[in-house]
C-alpha cells in the first residue's frame, strides 16, 4: 500500500471513513463516490492521479491533493476532521 495523509470524507448522509493509502482512496473514488458527482473533472483528475501514483508516475501528495479536491467539489470533504474514536460518527444536520 502506497500511504497518503489521511483524508477524511463522508460516506453516505452519516459515516465518515477517513482514507489512509492510495490503493483504499481509488477504490472509493470508483465504487463509492457519489453518483451524481462522478465523471466531473475533478474526479476523473483524481483517478488519473491514483493510476499514476501506482505506476509511479506522480507522487502521492500529488494524488492527495487531486482528491481532496474532488471531494470538495463533491461535498463530501470533511472539513477541521479531528481524529475519530470510532470507525464512523453520526453526521449533523
């Protein structure tokens, strides 16, 4: 695995997951990410980001900052995360 600093997004209306490595954050730019944002610019840069990190083409801090940008835009980055007790937090509203 390939580490990134960790990044902590929104998994559905009320679990956070906080992704830790290239390999991890890759897979839920591609099975998690929310629907009606994929496929804009920003998560297609954050994939291309993820295949070059793997193939050794970009650095992982490169890679990080494509994602954390997708998932701004995608409005599921969560902002000041602070370190988590438990795997998932209930979301406010």
């Amino acid at each position: 695995m390939i580490p990134i600093s960790s990044v902590h997004v929104w998994e559905g209306a009320s679990v956070r997951r906080t992704l830790t490595d290239v390999e991890g954050a890759a897979n839920f730019l591609l099975i998690k990410w929310p629907s009606g944002m994929m496929d804009t610019p920003a998560h297609r840069a954050a994939q291309v980001a993820a295949l070059d990190v793997l193939g050794g083409h970009r650095s992982p801090e490169e890679f990080r900052r494509a994602l954390t940008v997708a998932a701004g835009e995608a409005g599921i980055l969560v902002e000041d995360a602070a370190p988590m007790a438990a795997k998932s937090v209930r979301r406010r509203r």
